[in-house]
C-alpha cells in the first residue's frame, strides 16, 4: 500500500517539498528556472508561506517551507496577498483581476462571501500552495515551448520537519548543497537558483529565510553560522570542480556506515541522503512521537511509535520516522 503523506495541519508547519520533472527529464533551462522563482514567490506570498530554503535544478526542485495557517482577517489584508499573486500580470484571461475583486468585495453580498470563502480556502494549506504553483508553472511552461501534457513525474514528496534549528538548517543545507552534489559548482553561492546565492547576493526575501531559521538573528550571526552546516569547521568551500573535492569515495562511505562509523556532516551532505525525501519527518524523538499520535492513519497498523536514528554522521537528536533499510547515501 502506498504511504500517505504527513500533513501538519492544527499549527504551523515546515516542510520539505520536493518534485521531479516527467521522466526525470532535465527540462528546465536557466530562464525557466528564474520564472519558476518568481512564481514560487508570488503564490508563497498568496498562500501563507514563508520560503526558507529553495533550490531549483534543470530536473526537479526543493522548498524548505513555513506554512503559516492563520489567514486574513480582513477584505483589505484578503485583497493585498491576491495581488501579490497577480503582480506583474493577469494570471490567466479567465481569472479574476485585483480591481474586479476589490469591487465584489465592497458589495458584501452572497457572492461576495462565496468568494471571500474560496480564497481562504487556498490559504494556509500546503497541497494548494504546492499544487497551484507546479500547475500555474506547467501552463506556462507549455505554452512558451509549445508542449502538451504533463511536466511533473508525480503529485509532490515532502517530509515533515521539526521547528528546531537544527533540524531546519540541516535540511535547508542539504538543499542548497544539491548543486554541489551534481558537480556543478564547488560553492552554492555561485549556483543563482538556490537560496544560499540570493541571500548572499543581497535578495532580502532569501535573507530573511535564513533569519527565520536562526530565530530572527541578524543575517550576518545566522549566515555565519548556517556557513558551518554547510562547510564544516573551516566554513569555506573545499577544492575545486576539476578536484575530488576531498570526498570519500562512494565504496568507503558505505564501509564506514555498514561498520557504525560517521563521516563529517557538511561532508555527508553533499551525497544524495533518502533521509531528507523518503523520512516522512524529522527531528527530536519527542516531535516525531507527537507526529505519530497525531496522524496514526499515515502508518501501517502493525507500526508501533519507533524511530530512526539517522546513520553515516553524529545527527545530534535527529531521528527520522522510516528506518530506511537500504540505499540511504548516493
């Protein structure tokens, strides 16, 4: 049977959210891959969402989210965000305009509330967020290439994440390292479709994704120290592209895992982990127990309340709900 996805839904929630392109086809070209960003911005601002780490690759993507469930509480505030979504432009000749709206707003009729209550049900939601964005970027995408049919191999993954910093700033490195691990660069800082790039590029809205992972620290205290997540101690890019990057070989990393050794984190995580896309959640033992008798219906009936813990490096208290049995490193 197919596992159900994790669905925080009475709080806020943090995710990582993940697709492939069709086939795992590596269609995405650099000026798609910028009007993927900006699409993911508007419908995040639209939806409640707070971007804290992204990466976009030619084949497929990851956000590192914070899905905010309280909604607008006012018609001022419920047009604002719509027009957030519709900046720079009509979304489709069949959608309702920001002026079109604000007039059904103002007269506060039974349709008015039909549609007052249809956009707040896009809101707060993390399946709407992620199905709107993929559908709206598919639209588009097909209509500048003169495509039919789907662009995306599946609906979307995600794993649960807990509020920690650790937890969040693992998982944010472990995206912003994906164009390190394609060999692509040697820095994530100079891969521009990634989070880490635009905050060091001065992009506010990437910087304050960092900020929030560090609890609303200044920039330069949380880059400072995410830096070592991402690096290790010396907190700087190793080798070059032309160099074996200081790695460990692939036959020596699973010999140091199938004997209970542990590499170096930031070293670790420049290698394709399921933990981080197949874990269903991750975080403390006492979240991810929370997140078992809150959503029993996700697990088997004979899975009894037991977790993980993550192998191949010291992950501090992190524990992950599948106790994934073979092929976690690539």
């Amino acid at each position: 049977m197919k596992r159900k996805r994790i669905i925080v839904s009475k709080q806020d929630g943090i995710y990582h959210l993940m697709s492939r392109c069709c086939l795992g086809e590596h269609l995405l070209e650099d000026g798609e891959k910028e009007m993927f960003i900006r699409m993911m911005h508007k419908q995040a601002a639209f939806c409640g969402v707070d971007l804290l780490a992204y990466s976009i690759m030619s084949n497929h993507f990851h956000i590192l989210a914070r899905v905010r469930h309280e909604k607008p509480q006012t018609d001022e505030e419920l047009l604002h965000r719509f027009r957030l979504l519709h900046e720079g432009g009509r979304l489709s000749p069949y959608s309702m305009t920001p002026d079109a709206l604000e007039k059904a707003l103002e007269r506060d009729d039974e349709e008015s509330q039909r549609v007052r209550e249809a956009l707040l049900a896009r809101m707060g939601d993390v399946s709407v967020f992620m199905r709107e964005l993929k559908q709206r970027f598919s639209i588009w995408y097909n209509h500048q290439n003169g495509n039919r049919g789907t662009l995306w191999m599946e609906r979307f993954k995600s794993l649960v994440v807990e509020p920690s910093l650790q937890a969040m700033a693992t998982v944010a490195a472990y995206i912003d390292l994906n164009a390190v691990r394609s060999k692509q660069v040697d820095d994530p800082a100079d891969y521009r479709f990634c989070s880490y790039a635009a905050a060091m590029g001065g992009k506010s809205s990437a910087m304050e994704g960092y900020r929030l992972i560090y609890g609303g620290r200044s920039f330069a205290d949380a880059i400072a120290a995410y830096r070592l997540c991402l690096f290790g101690k010396g907190a700087k890019p190793k080798g070059d592209l032309d160099k074996d990057r200081g790695m460990i070989s692939e036959e020596k990393l699973n010999e140091v895992v199938r004997s209970g050794g542990k590499v170096e984190m930031p070293e670790l995580l420049r290698r394709r982990i399921r933990y981080f896309s197949d874990g269903m959640a991750i975080g403390s033992k006492l979240f991810l127990k929370e997140i078992y008798e809150d959503h029993r219906e996700c697990f088997p009936q004979s899975r009894k309340a037991r977790f993980a813990r993550m192998k191949g490096s010291d992950w501090g208290e992190l524990q992950v709900v599948r106790d994934l049995k073979v092929n976690v490193f690539g």
